[in-house]
C-alpha cells in the first residue's frame, strides 16, 4: 500500500511549502538579528542560546544543559569554554560525584539577562508585526506541536547532528 501525504511529494520542492526551510528562514533571521544586539555586550548567538537556559536555571549539569539547548555533548563542551573565558560561567565538580559537572552563571552573565532580554524581546515583536495575540498563541502552539511530532521521531535515531545557524 502506498504511504498516503498530504501533499504529493513535489509539493514540498517548492521552499515556501516546506515547514523545515521556513523554520530555518525564520531562525536565522532572528540570530541575524538578535545577535546584532548581543555582539556589542560581547555575546555571540550561540552563547545567547546558552545564557537563556542558565537564566532559567542555573546550577545544572552540563548534559542537562545540552538538553535544554539541544546541541550534544561535545558540541557543548566547546560552548562552555567559551562561555568560561568570556567570564559568563564557571564549571564545579561536586565531591559527591566527580563524572558531573555543574554550570553556574558569574554574576555578570546574571547582570546580562536585564540587558539583553529586552533586544529578544523587542525581535519578537518585530517577527510577529500585524499578527494578534491569538495569532501569536496559535502560531507558538503550532510549532510545538511540530517540535513534539519531530522529537518523537528524532528520539529513536542513534546520532544526531547539531543545527548550525
């Protein structure tokens, strides 16, 4: 029996119709954009994506880290470094468990969130330009559930590849 899509395959040569394109459109766009901002407090884009989740929580462990943000393990490696000689982190091993390490914000990256929360802010607000609240709503509640759909198919593959911008 032949696997039945919503569209013929053709349909999704056209980069306007493909969901992943528009996402990766999107995305850039906002990196461009966001860290246009976050250079001049010496954050790069990748940092930033970082920084979000330690604002949320700090004082966790690098691979729950590297979940949050969704990159694997040695491509965070190489992030933290580069978060700890720019002064915004610093790792700490516990007598308790040697194997993990904790990652804590410095109080300067803790300072940055005021600074550089607004600049994403006021991105999003460009992005969604004409669009109503209920729009907005819906548009985030589509795309998680696109996030979920792929997540549940990405959990079974054995490596994945981290996104670059």
């Amino acid at each position: 029996m032949a696997q039945r899509f919503r569209h013929p395959a053709e349909y999704y040569t056209d980069p306007e119709n493909s969901i992943g394109y528009l996402a990766r459109v999107v995305f850039r766009s906002f990196s461009r954009l966001l860290e246009r901002g976050t250079l001049t407090h010496d954050v790069s884009a990748g940092q930033w994506r970082f920084l979000r989740q330690l604002w949320r929580q700090d004082g966790i462990t690098q691979r729950e880290l590297s979940e949050r943000v969704g990159m694997r393990e040695p491509t965070t490696v190489v992030a933290l470094k580069s978060l700890e000689a720019a002064g915004f982190i610093r790792r700490e091993k516990t007598d308790t468990d040697k194997r993990k390490t904790y990652i804590y914000l410095t109080p300067h990256a803790k300072r940055l969130e005021l600074v550089l929360a607004p600049m994403n802010a006021e991105i999003h607000e460009i992005a969604t330009r004409g669009m109503t609240d209920a729009e907005v709503a819906t548009l985030q509640a589509m795309l998680r559930r696109v996030v979920e759909n792929l997540a549940d198919e990405t959990r079974t593959l054995s490596v994945l590849s981290d996104v670059q911008a």
